[in-house]
C-alpha cells in the first residue's frame, strides 16, 4: 500500500510539474496565432491604402524603423552619392502617410515568415518583395520586435534590407 501512495504521489509530482510547459505551450500557441493574423492586417492595410491601421499595429511612442541598403545597391548608389548612409531611419508613420497618400497600387508579399514568442515579447523575420502596380520596386528580408500591450500585439520596431537592384 505504501508503494502505491508513493506511486500515485510521484505521478501526481509530475502531472503537476507538466502542466506549466503545458499551458505555455498552449499559449505560445496561441501568441503565434495572433501575430500571424497581424501579419495578414498588416499586408491588408497596405493593399487597402489604410494608413489608420497601419498606424494602429505599431506602440505610439517610442520604437524604431531602419532600412539598411544591401551591399550592391549601397555600392552603386554611394557612387552617385558621396554623402549616402546605408542605414536609414524612419518611422512607421512617415510609411502609413505613404502608403495612405499613394494613388498607386501597393502590396508588400511575404514569404518564409517566422515568429518566435514568449507570450510577452515576440521577433517576426520574414523574406518580402515591395510591388508598385504590380511591379517588384524593393525586396529584402524585415524583422519585427512585438510587444503584447494587454490589449493585442504591436510592432515596436522594425528594420529591414532593402535590395532594389534584385527586382528583375
């Protein structure tokens, strides 16, 4: 009988010590999900020129955005311009006020997205390739860093290669 006591007590040890991973794998899960559907908004907005969506997916204050030229495009263009930085810094609104003022057609395609989460704080790297109307303007690669507000995800920061000379 003892025996079994301490069976049933070693069982219960471990059923209980699972249950942590459990539920953070169920909400990792979860995490992913949503951001995934942010994601799917955020490509939405831009199609649908949403500059008020878009500007509500990023923390208001705070955070960074930098494109960083790639090496062959940096080359040519520092050729023609002397005084050209490889790294520049934006922000999420000066791209809403872009893609809500544009009367061309936008969209910006994903591939190979990966997300990587926690629960509270989330990276999201994925491949894209920048069309205007209909045609390859910018490809690269872009990192997000997420936050969860309480209220849903948010990109905090964003930085992304830029390749404009690999459109064809």
């Amino acid at each position: 009988m003892k025996k079994i006591v301490m069976a049933s007590g070693l069982w219960m040890v471990l059923a209980c010590a699972s249950l942590p991973g459990t539920a953070r794998a169920a909400d990792d899960v979860q995490a992913k999900a949503q951001i995934g559907q942010l994601v799917e908004r955020f490509q939405a907005a831009i199609i649908a020129h949403d500059k008020t969506a878009l500007e509500g997916m990023f923390v208001a204050d705070g955070g960074s955005w930098f494109e960083v030229l790639g090496e062959d495009a940096y080359r040519k263009i520092k050729a023609k311009k002397p005084d050209l930085s490889r790294v520049h810094a934006d922000n999420y609104r000066h791209f809403a006020a872009f893609i809500g003022d544009s009367k061309q057609r936008i969209e910006e395609q994903f591939s190979n997205v990966r997300i990587q989460t926690d629960g509270a704080v989330a990276s999201v790297y994925f491949d894209f390739i920048f069309l205007v109307d209909g045609r390859r303007n910018n490809v690269g690669s872009e990192t997000w860093q997420l936050v969860h507000t309480g209220e849903g995800w948010k990109i905090s920061a964003m930085a992304y290669s830029s390749y404009p000379d690999r459109t064809r």
